[in-house]
C-alpha cells in the first residue's frame, strides 16, 4: 500500500525560486503554503481559496522576479512596511466579490516587527480574515544582514558588529508573536522550520480561524548567520531544544492559559494545572550558538552568554515559565 | 431627475464616491479632508453604499489597503490630504506602476512646517511625479464631476492610472455651495460595472502582481506608465464630451475666460479661478485687457492648450499656490517646459500666492497685473518669480 504524504504534494512555492542554498525561509514558506492549502480544503472544499500578500523582503524578491514567479496562487507585493495593509485591502475586496477564502500576508521580521509593526497592529485591531506570517531570520537580510529588533542579543550583523566598545547586538529579541496576542487575536502563536509537524499543524489551525491570527516562524539564514548550509533544520530544532526559540500558541489574547509545546531535547516539562510552569533545559545554549559564525565572537565574552542566559530567563519568565537553562560544563 | 441641493464639497466628494459604487474604501482622519470618509461611513452604516469602508490606522495603510482591494479587482476610494498625502507618496508610485484605476480626493493643503491646515496645493502639486492624473476643482460641483469623470478616465482600458481631484480646503471643502446630484441611473451608464482585465487575485486564475523587475524591464514598464498618461489626454478630451452630453456640464482642461482681445492673461487652478474671473471682470470694466485661464487637468500637463493659450496673449502670468524651492512654482515651470520650443512665446511671470491659506484678494491681483503690465511696457522679464501679498514687515 502506498502511505499517504504527511502533507499534500501540490506545491504554491514552486521550485524555481530564487533563494540562497539552505534558505530556512524557503522551508517556511513551502511548507506554510501547503499547510494552508490543506487548511482551505478543509474548511471551503477548495485547496487554492487563498491569496498571498507579501511584504519586500527576502521570500519577495527571490519568488517575483519579472517576467518570472514561484507562486502558484494569487499573489502581491506592494511595499517594505504595508504588507497587513494591502492584506487588509484584498480581504475587504474578497468580501465583496464573494470569493471564500482566506489571506495568507507574508513579512519578514524586519516588514513585521520594525516597519511593518504599525500596519500589522492595525490589521490584528481591525479583525480582518488574514493568517499574518512572520518569517523571522533575524536581521535585515535582504539588505545585507543589519540588526532588526528580532536580533537575539549578542548577535553580529553589520550594523551591530562586536569589537571594543560592543559585544554585538545589545537589545533582547522583541517577540512580536506576544504583540500580535496582545490584541487578543483569535490566535497567536511561535513556530519553527525546526519542527515542521508544529509548523504545519499551527499554519492549520491559523487558517482555519474566523479572524485575524499571527504566526511568527523561526527560520535559519545559513548567508546572514554564518551557518552550514545543510544544517539548517538542525540548527533551528537546537534553537528550541537549548530554550532559545519558545513554541507557544496563545488564543485570544489569554495569556494565563499559553500553551507551551514541549522542547524535545531531554528537557524536563513541569505542569501545574496542566499549564508548564517549569522547563528543565538538558541542552546548554552554547549548543545552539556554536554552529554559527555570528555568534562566534561571544565565546571569548563569557559574560556576553551569562547575559544572553538571564534575557532567555527573563522571556520564559514572561511566557509564565521557569527556565532552567544550563551551563555547558552542567 | 437630478438633485439640486446645497452641500460642502467633502459631502459632495463623498456623493460622487457613492454615485460611483466602489467596493472598497480605506480613508484615516485628516484636516480638512476628514468629513468624505465621515460621509462614506454614514452611507455604509445606512445601507445606502454596499462597500467595505476600512478605517486604517494611517494614510499610509488607507492607500496600501485600497492598492490591495484594487488589484484584487474592485473599484476603490479614499481621501486625504496634506501630511496624509505625503504619508502616501511611496504607495502612489506603486499605485501608478501597478496601474490600478484608484480614485483620490484630496483637500488641498499646506504641508508642515509649520504646521498649517488651510489650503495650499503644494500637498498635491508635489506628488505630480507620481503617475496619477490630477483633476482641480474650483467649486462643489466640480468636486463632485471630476471625480466621476476621475473614473472613467482612470479606468479606461487606454488609460488604467489612478487619478485624484483636488478641492481647496476650507475654501471648498467646508463651504457650502449649490450641488446638483446626478442620476444614479445616468452615473451607472457613464460609468459602467468595473470590470478589470489586468488586476485580480482570483483563486481560479491567479496571476502575481507588483514583481520585482531588473534593469531589462524596469525602464518599460515606467515607460509605459508614462506613455498611459499621454494616452489619458484624449481620453479626458473624450470623457469630457461625453460627460456635456450626458449631465450637460461642460469641461475643459483650460477653461478660458475673457482672453480672445486679452494682452494679459493670468492661469490659475482651483478656488482661485473663481476670484480671478470675477477680478477679471472688474479691470475690464476698468479698461484693462485681461483675461483670465482655469486649469483643470494638471497632470497630464495640458500642453496643446497651454500653446494655444500663450498665442493670444503677450503676457502670460501665473497664479499659483505652490512653490518648487530652488526655482519657480511647478505650474510655471510646467508651463514654461510647454512652450519652449514655441517659436513666439508671451513674456511669462509667475506668482505665487496664497500659501498656507492666506487669502488672495483682488489688492494682491492688482499688483501681479502692474507687474505684469511693467514687464509689457519694457517688452521684457527682470524677474520671473514674485510672491504677492508677502507681508514684508515679518521678514
């Protein structure tokens, strides 16, 4: 017997594209396009009830490039910073037009939580019918690799090199997932290139909403994070098994009832009330930085990692939870 | 049968949105523009407009919201003004690249600083780059005519550019003036069910919009926004007629007035034509030959008419309220690039006036007419460029 696909073999990313060798992005974005497609067949009987509008960026200008396309639905890019605007726009258009469906609007992390912010905010405020996802590698990549606000701390980009007065970037990662939810949105959650099975079901469970939902998606960027190329995947699960990228879903903006999804990686989960209250890390952190080239520079400031470790705390901690995060030599 | 009515030309902006049944409108808050989207939600909320009306968190989202609902395939509205419009400045050239059919009324007025919400058109005037037609209204029923006419040149197959109108602020938007409100029935047969051909994002056949283009397609596709808008010149011609025809309002991108015996005659756009034919009137009465020459197309720039226009005057002077620092006001130096290659050209002289609402009266027109007088005795220009009613006491 032949075993059904984990996921549907129509592709609306196709092949073709323009992205670097190893892009994590271009994982997301495949298979956050299937995973919706599923999602519209499920819930319109018509797997292509959806259009995508994409902010500039990365994922925009390697998939449109006149006269060709990688996108096998309806698909707009109108600027950097109004991509949940020109969203907005296509779903009131839709409404009228009585197409059923969804929109899928695509940003980057600096389209989403830099520039970007304001026009998301007030699409989420709005309540329109729009799955916003944040594909979040970490910098202004397309630019050539300068510090948005999602750089985690520590990090090098060019705008945020280290040397004697700068240990590398120097703000915590803002998380704009916990924006997003905070306009108690019918769904907000994280996911991660490191765990496709969250993804998908998330990407899923956004679609399918009635309003408006928020998926902010960690991708690896092997140009921009001076990685292995194959080691994308792994780097990003490391991401999530060391306790620096979180997978949370939050409904409604309900903070007090986040639910948490397990890390993997021998981390012992702790509930109270069926709520994760503690997280035993097993994997240091060290674990996940040393594969990448920008954060190399932190092994010679072991106080640089010290501070990284208490701001993972610090964000656990807002999350509810209490991180235990080791140290390498533990 | 038509509606005679009184209405400020906000309503009567928001009138003509309604009479043109767009689908969606994205508009924010912003002096003197604010009571069109104000309107527009009434006739939502009162059933009477069956559109979706976003009320966006800026400009800048208003115009990317009706950028997106226009290449999804719907007719589109919004409104703004001044800081709102230069908010908007990086969506319109998009809009127009990606020519959708959008129409914009704008409330004209000054932009900061300092910061000043009378009107002015130096909020409109600097977006003429941007690829969108530009109609200028001198009255409340202007207002209303050129935005249907807006429409029906933005959406012709020829054509397909946005388009704005612009009513000055206070002056117009918040007067009230006599309005005849044309038949719903007459509007839908002047206009049409919008149908794109070009931009939609329909499930069943779907297509990508707004690509990248590298040096081997970028400069046609800019070529061809700007060879739309020479097109968009005979298919105003052809909109105006059919609009005299259907409503019995007659337009023309330069309306003359008194200039066929004129030395002297004075351009202007707007409000301001009003004052000017009716000061014309006085200094003729006085023995002056003057005449005077609404614009009501600015972009594209009518340059038959300005030609035509020049032949019959010695001088020609400009009155206008906007001002390109660093040279001349951008409707004398469009008008000026018009007439270069004329063999007999009139001596020329710009006037700026009325900036950041100051109102420009009769006094102020009487000294651009000894200027421009002084300039036909010497039979030449010393100074191409004066600001009338400057209070020099404050500089």
């Amino acid at each position: 017997a032949v075993r059904k696909p984990p996921i549907t073999t129509r592709e609306y990313w196709a092949p073709g594209h323009a992205a670097c060798a190893g892009c994590g992005c271009a994982i997301a974005l495949k298979l956050a396009t299937k995973a919706f497609s599923e999602a519209m067949e499920e819930k319109y009987g018509d797997p292509n009830a959806f259009a995508i509008a994409q902010a500039t960026g990365c994922m925009e200008v390697v998939s449109a490039v006149f006269p060709y396309t990688a996108w096998k639905v309806p698909w707009i890019h109108v600027a950097f910073e109004n991509a949940a605007a020109a969203a907005s726009g296509v779903e009131a258009a839709w409404k009228k037009l009585g197409i059923k469906g969804k929109i899928l609007a695509i940003g980057g992390d600096g389209g989403t939580a830099d520039i970007g912010l304001q026009a998301l905010s007030g699409m989420l405020e709005r309540g329109h019918n729009v799955v916003y996802l944040m594909y979040d590698n970490e910098a202004y990549m397309n630019t050539g690799i300068q510090r948005s606000s999602s750089t985690p701390y520590g990090a090098w980009t060019t705008t945020s090199p280290p040397g004697k007065y700068s240990i590398g970037e120097d703000r915590p990662k803002k998380w704009v997932a916990l924006i997003a939810a905070a306009h108690q949105i019918p769904y907000a959650a994280t996911a991660s290139i490191g765990n496709p099975f969250d993804l998908v079901k998330k990407v899923k469970k956004a679609a399918k909403v009635d309003g408006p939902a928020f998926i902010q998606v960690h991708c690896t960027c092997p140009t921009g994070w001076r990685t292995p190329l194959e080691k994308g995947v792994e780097i990003a699960r490391l991401a999530i098994e060391t306790g620096m990228w979180p997978l949370f879903e939050i409904e409604n903006g309900d903070i007090w009832n986040i639910k948490i999804q397990p890390p993997g990686g021998g981390a012992k989960v702790y509930k109270e009330g069926g709520r994760v209250v503690r997280i035993e890390f097993k994997k240091p952190i060290e674990e996940y930085l040393k594969y990448q080239g920008r954060f190399k520079h932190l092994f010679k400031r072991p106080e640089a990692i010290e501070e990284l470790r208490n701001q993972i705390k610090a964000m656990w901690k807002v999350l509810g939870v209490e991180a235990i995060l080791p140290r390498p030599e533990e | 049968m038509p509606i005679r009515t009184v209405m400020k030309a906000n309503e009567a902006a928001a009138w003509a949105a309604k009479l043109a049944k767009p689908k969606v409108i994205a508009a924010f808050p912003i002096t003197p523009s604010t009571l069109v989207p104000e309107k527009i939600s009434e006739f939502v909320a009162n059933g009477e407009l069956d559109a979706e009306f976003i009320k966006v968190e800026s400009e800048h989202s208003a115009i990317s919201a009706v950028v997106g609902a226009s290449a999804a395939g719907v007719r589109t509205f919004t409104a703004t003004a001044s800081q709102g419009l230069a908010l908007m400045h990086e969506v319109l050239f998009i809009a127009a690249g990606m020519r959708l059919p959008i129409v914009m009324a704008i409330g004209n007025r000054s932009l900061s600083a300092p910061i000043n919400i009378w009107n002015d058109w130096q909020d409109s005037i600097s977006q003429r780059d941007t690829g969108w037609i530009q109609f200028y209204a001198e009255n409340n029923q202007e207002a209303l005519d050129l935005i249907l006419l807006a429409y029906k040149v933005a959406e012709d197959e020829r054509v397909l550019l946005p388009a704005m109108v612009g009513f000055d602020a206070f002056i117009l938007t918040h007067t009230v003036e006599p309005v005849e409100i044309p038949d719903q029935e007459v509007v839908d047969e002047f206009l049409g069910e919008y149908e794109p051909k070009h931009a939609y994002l329909d499930p069943k056949r779907p297509i990508t919009q707004g690509t990248l283009a590298f040096p081997a397609h970028y400069m046609e596709a800019k070529y061809l926004v700007w060879d739309a808008m020479e097109k968009a010149r005979k298919v105003i011609d052809e909109a105006f007629a059919e609009f005299e025809k259907r409503f019995g309002r007659k337009y023309q991108k330069i309306e003359e007035y008194k200039t066929d015996d004129a030395e002297i005659i004075f351009v202007t756009m707007g409000s301001l034509a009003g004052t000017l034919k009716d000061w014309v009137d006085k200094k003729r009465e006085e023995g002056y030959k003057v005449g005077a020459a609404k614009m009501t197309v600015y972009r594209p720039f009518p340059v038959e008419e300005i030609r035509a226009l020049a032949k019959k005057a010695k001088v020609l002077g400009f009155i206008e309220k906007d001002i390109s620092i660093g040279l001349y006001g951008a409707v004398f130096i469009d008008a000026s690039a018009a007439l270069v290659n004329e063999s007999e050209r009139p001596l020329m002289l710009d006037f700026i006036a009325g900036l950041g609402g100051r109102d420009v009266t009769f006094g102020q027109l009487d000294d651009a007419l000894r200027i421009a007088e002084e300039a036909l005795e010497k039979g030449e220009v010393e100074k191409p460029i004066h600001w009338i009613g400057l209070r020099k006491e404050l500089l």
